[in-house]
C-alpha cells in the first residue's frame, strides 16, 4: 500500500500541455486521461470487459450519493469494496456527492453541519457531513476519495460564491480530519483530493487555490465549472486554476466536457476529466466521431452502410455500420444504447490517447487546432 504518486513526464513547449503517470495501489494511469463515469457501479449499457477492452478505460468513476442509496454500505463492505462487487481491478474514484448539492436543489437543505437530502428513490431524508462521506467513500473503497463541497449554482453574486467557498474550505477541513482519523479499506490507500471551489470569480477561485494547495494532497481538482457559464469562461477559470495549483501534482477538472472543451482544458494544463456526456449522448443518438458529431437518428445515415468511425481503433466502430446503427435506434433496440456508447467512450479515451502522442511528439498546438475544428462539426 502507498500513496498515489504523480510523475511528470512531457512539458508542451507551446502551452501549458503535459504528460504523467499516475501510480496507484490498482495501477498506473498515463495522463492526460478521461474517466468513464460509472455512477452506480456501472457504465451504463457498457460491461466491464468492453470498458477494458474496445474502450480501453484505465480508471472509471463512482458516485458517493447514488452508491450510498443503493446498494447502500453494508452491501459493498460484504462484496469487499466496489472493486470486487463489480468486478474491475484498474483504480477508481468516487465523486463526493457535493455535486449532487447543486443538481438537487429542490430536496436538499445546506447547514454548517452538512446537507439534508431527500432520497429520490423513496423520499427518505439523509443527512450528509464531510465526515460521514469520508466513512462512505472509505466503505466504497475508491483509490481517489473527493472532498465533501458545495457546487455553487450559475450565476451566483460574489456573495453567495464567497459564502459557498468558505463552507467549502471548512468541510474539506473536516474531511482531511476524518481521513485521517480512519484508515483505508480492504488493502489499499484511498487518497483524499480537495476541490476548488469560489464560482466565477478570479480573486476567489486564487483564494481558493490557496487554500487546497495548502493540504499538500496527493492530487487536486477544480470543481463548480461547465454549470452553465460560458465555455471562454470556463477556460479563463481553468486557466487561473492551473496557474495556481502545483505543478508536480495531478489537476483534475470535474464534470467537463466535450471532446474540443478536454482538448482546450489539456492545453491549460488539466490531467484528469470525467464528464456522462459520451454515455448519456450516445444513449440519445449523438455520435462523438473522428470526423464530428453525428445524430444517428437522421434519416441521412438511413443507407450509409460505412463503418461509425474508421479513424479510431475499436472493434465496434469499425465493424458495425451507419445504418445498422440507426436501423437499432429506430427499433428501439437496447444494443444501439450499447454501440453508440462504446463509440462515444472509445473516441473520447482515442482523444486523450493522441493528446499524449502529440504532447511527447512535440506538435500537439497544431494538431490540437485542427482536432478541435474537426471534432466540432456536425455532419
């Protein structure tokens, strides 16, 4: 058992792009990398031996509320931890459930103690404190434990953002202490990462900056972006963030995006993404391809009998075609929601991978402009 470790490897001569591997106790991940986002501990209409194979997936996502709902603790301390109950050996992270603060704002109640929550699987209540996440993520097992935060909405007054990063350095407080007051479970480190919160206000979001870089943790994230503000925003703020984060420690930017938005937020110094876009798209016929977005439902693909996407290495996008694709959709049959997934994962893992190619080659300014027009065109 160790703590994770980030080892530097490539700087981009042109931006703020950089290569790394990241060393768990459940293996190593090459950055930059997207996370496949398994909520409930799945992907969803993805098994996990396609995640390992076509996808090639080297850490998933896990959500602290939904898990927490269901199957609940006792079940995953039975199973031996997440790992075990679903059957994945690479690392994975858990998210807090602090986004969750943000998205269900109509059946939670934020205190100083923590967030009320309303179940919305039955209605009962629930009472979330940074320490008892820190105990739920402990029982989840996840190699990477995230900080119990509030995602401020978008807009908020600088008041407000004040206010909610404040509270927010307070419970990761309390979370770094109830880390480490317990121990990690069932045979390998857990490591806590803090989020950086402060809305979209730059003197906040450097105060805040501050005060995670202070918990000298194994890695960081940037949270409270792609809530709606716009993208050249998000980029400034990112770009603000990388600036004031450590160097020689993973920066992991929650929650974003599309494969143009990754691309962008690579060139400012990002390693780490998870975003349910490439699964929740691809579940309603939006395509991510080498060649732009697709709608598969349009009646234009109806006699394309080329494969979904040739320019990647998957086995599922170049086998199966346009039409037949669209033929599943139109029946509503449930292996369209599985290859359109696997196509959007597969691509997205695709993207990063040749960012990394790039970034050692020394090109990757160029390519990363002509990618980002290319990706963004709708055919």
């Amino acid at each position: 058992m160790g703590a994770l470790q980030f080892e530097l490897q490539k700087q981009d001569l042109s931006s703020k792009a950089r290569t790394g591997i990241i060393t768990t106790d459940h293996g190593t991940i090459p950055t930059p990398i997207f996370m496949p986002v398994g909520t409930g501990g799945s992907v969803k209409a993805v098994t996990q031996a396609q995640l390992n194979g076509e996808v090639k997936a080297g850490i998933i996502l896990g959500n602290t509320y939904h898990l927490y709902l269901r199957p609940g603790t006792e079940t995953l301390e039975h199973a031996g931890g997440l790992h075990r109950f679903m059957h994945w050996d690479k690392p994975i992270l858990t998210d807090s459930g602090g986004y969750q603060v943000f998205s269900l704002a109509g059946t939670r109640k934020i205190n100083e103690e923590g967030v009320m929550f309303q179940s919305h699987i039955d209605g009962s209540k629930h009472l979330f404190t940074p320490e008892k996440v820190m105990d739920i993520q402990r029982s989840i097992g996840a190699d990477i434990i995230m900080a119990f935060d509030e995602c401020p909405p978008y807009p908020s007054d600088h008041a407000y953002a004040e206010k909610s990063m404040h509270l927010t350095h307070r419970w990761l407080d309390r979370s770094f202490n109830q880390v480490q007051n317990t121990s990690s479970r069932y045979g390998h480190t857990q490591n806590l990462f803090p989020i950086v919160q402060g809305g979209t206000y730059t003197d906040l979001r450097k105060l805040s900056c501050e005060y995670v870089s202070s918990k000298n943790a194994t890695g960081n994230a940037i949270g409270g972006l792609s809530v709606g503000e716009p993208e050249l925003m998000m980029y400034e703020l990112c770009g603000l963030c990388c600036e004031n984060l450590p160097v020689h420690k993973p920066r992991y930017l929650m929650g974003v995006g599309t494969p143009w938005n990754i691309l962008e937020c690579i060139a400012l110094g990002i390693d780490m993404f998870d975003c349910v876009m490439p699964t929740r798209n691809g579940r309603n016929a939006m395509l991510f391809t080498s060649n732009g977005v697709i709608n598969i439902d349009n009646k234009k693909w109806e006699n394309d009998f080329s494969p979904i996407d040739d320019g990647i290495e998957c086995t599922t996008s170049n086998y199966y075609s346009k039409a037949y694709l669209r033929h599943l959709f139109k029946s509503k049959e449930i292996l369209g929601l599985t290859i359109a997934s696997i196509q959007n994962l597969a691509f997205y893992l695709h993207v990063v991978t040749e960012a990394r190619r790039h970034i050692e080659a020394g090109d990757f300014a160029g390519w990363k402009e002509e990618s980002v027009a290319r990706f963004k065109q709708r055919l």
